[in-house]
C-alpha cells in the first residue's frame, strides 16, 4: 500500500484520482477477496493499477500466478500494517476484593535452640518461716575431752591454778581459774603433761567448786605424764572446775592437763 501511495504522490496524480483508487481498494471488491488472497504465508497483497485515466485498482493473486497487463502497474502492500506508537498507560484499576485465605501450610521443622540468656538478678530474700517442732532427744553421746594449759611456769611458781583452755602462766587461786562444766555427768581419766621431763614431783589436782577432789596424780621427776583412773567426780551443769599444780621442778613450760565428760 505504502508503494501504491508513493507511486501515486511520485506521478503526481491529482487529488481526485487518488480518492478513486482509495475508494477501489475499500468498496471495489477488494474486502470479500481477502478470505483467500494471498495465498503466501507472508501475507503480501499484489494489485494492478491502470496508468490509463480511470485510475482502476485490481487485485490479483501474485502466489498462484495471475500478473498485471501492459498497461497496468503492479502495486503490493502487507495485510498487517506497521505498528502504531505505544498508547499511553492506562489508569489502574480498582483493587479486587480480597480473596479467601489459603490452607494452613504444613509445620516446619524446628529450628536450633538459642543460647542460654543471662541469669536474672536475685530476688529478694522471703520471709521467714515458722520454726518447726523440736525434735527427739537423741541418746547420750560419749565421752567429751574438757582440759587446760599454761604455757610458762616459773620456777618461784611453786603452787597455783590452771583453768580450761589456754593461759600464759598459772593463777594464783582456784577461783581465778574457774570455768563452768557444760553439762551433768562424771569427769574421769585424768592425765597430766609436761612438754620436758620433770627435775622434781609436779602434782595435779582437780578441783570443783573451788575445793580440792580425790581425782589427782603426780608426774615423778624424770617423768613427763601421769594418770588417775582410780578416782572419777560428778558434776553438773553449773558447777566449777580447776586444777592446782604444786611444783617442784623449777622453770617449766607447756603444762597441761586433760579429762573425760561423760554425759548422763
């Protein structure tokens, strides 16, 4: 079509004649040949225009060998002309409704566990409870080990007072060195020490209550201990212990001496 326009404008043709053609191709039978013609896949149209006057256009079938006369110019155009420019985009339409929601998916795997947080601030401290009831009496216990010692005796010392526990050097009276019996029961297995054999007798005697008792022994010169297991003494809670020294060995040090409390 393109070629038959150019053809026409290239001759000079005058406008009426060209309306003519125009009006060949539209109303001229040029429609109801189209089911069939062309016959080739590229779908190229061939006519014939008359050069005479008349300005006829014909169209022929090229592909199964029609061809134009002497006196006819043969004119071809596409079926399917060029495309036209990209119309403006148009505006967006309304949004759908919302469609209904899908299937719960299956569940995945589980992930890995995290790494341990913090550790929290401790808490305040409760109150309090009740204290609960007292217990059983349990049995008697054994033997419990009450003694004293001094830890320097002077030679001019030749008598004096050593309590329970630790002391620097001997008291001067039994009730200086005094000290309580924790509990109700018997003191037996008295024994005496020196830290160096004795260089003349070193008596001890257990006192209660500030008087003297049967429990004593003697370390002999030349000895370092003595024992009585012959003699015990009852006490009881409240009561008062000591132990006299009556020494005549001189200068000594690291005196003590030890007995046994058996609870009743």
């Amino acid at each position: 079509m393109r070629r038959l326009l150019g053809h026409l404008l290239e001759s000079r043709l005058s406008t009426a004649v060209t309306a003519s053609v125009l009006t060949a191709i539209v109303v001229g039978g040029v429609g109801g040949a189209l089911a069939t013609i062309p016959s080739s896949p590229d779908k190229v149209f061939t006519g014939c225009y008359k050069t005479g006057g008349s300005g006829d256009l014909r169209l022929i079938d090229k592909q199964a060998g029609q061809s134009c006369k002497a006196s006819e110019l043969e004119v071809s155009w596409n079926q399917q002309g060029q495309p036209g420019a990209k119309g403006a985009t148009g505006s967006r339409g309304a949004t759908g409704s919302r469609g209904a929601t899908g299937a719960r998916g299956t569940t995945g795997t589980a992930g890995t566990n995290g790494s341990p947080g913090a550790t929290g601030a401790r808490g305040t401290t409760g109150a309090r409870g009740a204290t609960g009831p007292a217990g059983a009496t349990g049995s008697a216990g054994g033997p419990t080990v009450v003694g004293g010692v001094v830890t320097f005796v002077d030679s001019l010392d030749t008598t004096g007072f050593i309590g329970t526990g630790g002391e620097a050097n001997l008291t001067a009276s039994a009730g200086e060195a005094d000290s309580p019996i924790p509990a109700t029961g018997t003191l037996a297995g008295f024994r005496a020490r020196l830290s160096a054999a004795a260089a003349g007798n070193v008596v001890f005697t257990l006192y209660l209550n500030d008087a003297p008792t049967s429990v004593t022994c003697t370390v002999a010169s030349a000895q370092t201990t003595c024992v009585d297991n012959a003699h015990t003494v009852a006490v009881a809670v409240g009561d008062t212990i000591a132990v006299g020294v009556t020494n005549s060995s001189g200068l000594l040090r690291h005196v003590r001496w030890t007995a046994r409390l058996g609870t009743t």
